[in-house]
C-alpha cells in the first residue's frame, strides 16, 4: 500500500556502506557482468534495487532465482548505484548498513522522511546476513536473505508500505529466511506503478553499452535530440550519492544512439540517460557499465526498424567473437516473414534514411554480402569471412567499427514490396 509520498528523480541514488560483519554476507566473489566491479554484501543489495526497476537491468541475469528477469517495476521508477558509502551517514543519504544489536524480532528497518527527500536502511547485526546469489541455500534458523530482505526495505524506500498479500515481497513477516522476497509479484508491482506511474510510452529506453577506449556508446531508443544527461556511477568509494554527468549530449539516427566520452571521474556501476527537465518517465532504465571490459567492445543495436507483414520488426544480432583472429562471426536477422529473401549489408557509418517500407539506418558506402533466404521461423543467418572482402574499401581489421544491416523482400508489407531490419554495430578487435 503506498505511504502517499515518492522519491523525486533527484533521490534515485543507493549507496552501500559495506559493514557488515557476517562472512556470509560476502562470500559472494564471483564477477557478474551485470553488476560489474561489485562483490558480496554491495552486490546483493545493488540487484534488490534495480529489481524495482522499470527495464530489465541490462539482460535481466543475475539472479538463479528469477533467471533473466531482474527490473520488474515497469512504473517510471529507476534507481542509480552509486557504490561504496564511507558511513552509514544520516537520513536522507540514502544508504544501506548494518547496525549493532538486536530489536526483538525486527530484522531490518527503513528510516525515511515523508517529502521524499531521502531516507537511510539498517540490519541488525544479531542476526546471519546471506548474499547469495546461489537459489537454495540450506536455510538455517537466524539465517537471511539479504537481498530479499533489501528488496522488501528499499520498497519502503520507494513509498510502500506493507501489503496484505502474503505472497508479496512488501508482506510484513518474510517466508522462511526471505529467499522469495527478492522476486516481485504483482501486488508490489501495482503498488509501485501506484506511486510512480506505468511506465510511460515516451520514457527513454537503453537497450546497450559498448566501451571502446574512453568512448561509452549507448543504443536504444527516445533518446532526447539534443540536450541528453548521460549519468555514471561514481569511480572509488564516498560522494554524497549524486551521478558523475555528461551534460548536454547530442543523439543520432532518430535518438537511437548516443556517443560520450566517459568522464575521468565514472567508474563501473549504472549508466543511465535524463533527456529532459522532468521526473521519472524522462529518466532511463539502468544499464549495467563497465569501466574495463574484457575482449572486444559489446555488439549494439540502435534504429527502431518498421514492423513488416509478419507483425514484427526484423531484428539483427550476431554469434561468436568480433576477433579477426578467430574469424567466427555470424550475422543473423530474426523477425522477418517466413522464408523471405534479403541481403546483408554493411557500411563504416550509421545513417538514418526513409527507403521503401523501412529505413536505412547505415551512412555509406555500401558493401553488399551474399543474398540469404530467411528460415521458416523468420530468421536469417550469414557467417562473415574476414579474409574476404566483397570490394576494395570494404575489408573488415582489428580497431574498426562497422555498422550491419538486413535488406529483405516483403510484398505483402507495405507498396514497396521490401523493408529493412534495425542496425548492428559490431567493434572489431585482434
């Protein structure tokens, strides 16, 4: 049941302050891609957070327990991590800590102020803290959750109170040692869409990161045409719980895609996009983003392709590594009708260009590759050979960046008779 206050977009932050004295609350090391740079007790309580979120948090892994469902708000509700806090500070400094002693029954508790302005979590020391992430750990008495328990303490962060669904992550009494609580269901999902709103149809959406050396590119969709804040995660431990910002950043291809040079002071955490001077349906979901990736820069998609007679837009995507050693990568494009014909093509440059019943989401020049027949399920697929290119200009070396895309025939879709897929961005590397 919401309280009748909210968090404003400037009280999204959640802090850690990493005392907790349990083992158990950080015996989780290791590495997540989702959660990048963080461990243990700071990992735990980063997803019970960004499970309130209004997207998947990047794939939705993360957690054994609702595998590939992570971010299940759906309201105009995200939050930023934003690390390691120094203290357990004061209300209002929005973090997470342990507390000495014991209050009876009492496991945790959340300490807000009623304008929204922020507020402070703490668990008892008396009692086991648990990371996880495994899903079924032998529960033992004094022995809980902490994720689950943090997803039930930042609801009330939020603006809930309890709920009277026992089913509920926000039921007051958890079940067992609060393994469930990390899952929302649907009351707490109609709670929080009570206070923030449904997820609005205009709220920016990222769909991807890719670090290639100090540049951070992200793809998606509405983003701002100009006038984008890109919000990181701070580097190191400490601040006052407010995002390093890139302020004033252009998007391109119809604001799908937004290019910015990482701020000397982000490091590994959420990357999230503000387009507007507005509340939470102008903020974006939380994109996981890492400071040091390994091997090649990550795939991209960006350009919102046109739906076809199929219903659906075609979709591109890739197998295997962008190494030019291994030589092993595969295009594909998913979505197109049954058994249509196309053709791969490629180009150093993106664009953005009504043609046919589509739109070419790649600048030029052009490099055509073999045409290809869509399976029956709508889905085509190109192994590439790096050592072939299909003209000169077109060959494809460790360090360049180049943009595919999916020309395919669709009579019944539209007057033009062919239609195109979105774009990928593929970062090629040694």
């Amino acid at each position: 049941m919401p309280t009748g206050w909210s968090l404003d977009v400037t009280q999204r932050d959640v802090r850690v302050f990493n005392n907790f004295t349990d083992p158990e609350a950080n015996d989780n090391q290791t590495p997540d891609a989702n959660f990048p740079g963080r461990f243990g007790a700071e990992m735990a309580i980063w997803k019970a957070s960004v499970e309130w979120g209004s997207e998947l948090h990047g794939d939705g892994q993360g957690d054994p327990g609702q595998v590939g469902g992570l971010g299940s708000g759906g309201a105009n509700f995200d939050a930023t991590f934003q690390g390691s806090a120094l203290a357990a500070g004061q209300v209002g400094d929005n973090t997470h800590s342990e507390l000495t002693g014991c209050a009876g029954g009492v496991l945790a508790f959340t300490q807000s102020f009623v304008d929204g302005t922020g507020w402070r979590t703490f668990y008892y020391q008396c009692w086991i803290w648990v990371d996880g992430p495994e899903q079924n750990w032998t529960p033992k008495t004094g022995y809980y959750d902490l994720q689950g328990i943090a997803t039930h303490e930042y609801g009330h962060s939020l603006g809930l109170g309890h709920s009277a669904d026992p089913l509920a992550t926000m039921f007051p009494t958890p079940p067992s040692n609060g393994r469930t609580w990390r899952s929302l269901n649907s009351d707490d999902v109609a709670g929080i869409q009570a206070i923030y709103g449904v997820k609005d149809p205009s709220k920016p959406v990222i769909s991807g990161a890719s670090v290639n050396g100090t540049t951070l590119t992200l793809g998606g969709s509405r983003f701002a045409s100009v006038g984008n804040e890109i919000w990181f995660t701070q580097s190191g431990g400490g601040g006052n719980g407010t995002p390093v910002k890139s302020l004033m950043v252009e998007s391109s291809v119809g604001g799908t895609l937004l290019d910015v040079q990482i701020p000397i002071d982000a490091g590994s955490g959420d990357v999230l996009v503000y387009t507007t001077l507005g509340d939470g349906e102008a903020l974006s979901n939380a994109w996981p983003f890492d400071d040091q990736p390994v091997g090649c820069p990550a795939p991209l998609n960006y350009c919102d392709a046109i739906p076809n007679s199929a219903g659906t837009p075609s979709v591109m995507g890739s197998i295997g590594s962008q190494s030019i050693a291994a030589n092993n990568t595969i295009l594909y494009s998913s979505g197109s009708p049954a058994n249509s014909f196309g053709i791969f093509f490629y180009s150093p440059t993106s664009g953005h260009l009504p043609v046919g019943d589509g739109l070419i989401c790649l600048g030029g020049p052009f490099f055509r590759l073999s045409a290809v027949q869509a399976d029956t399920t709508g889905r085509a697929l190109l192994p590439l050979d790096l050592t072939m290119p299909p003209k000169p200009g077109g060959q494809i070396t460790s360090g360049s960046v180049w943009h595919f895309q999916w020309w395919y025939r669709d009579v019944p879709g539209g007057p033009s008779g062919y239609n195109f897929s979105d774009a990928l961005r593929l970062p090629f590397c040694d």
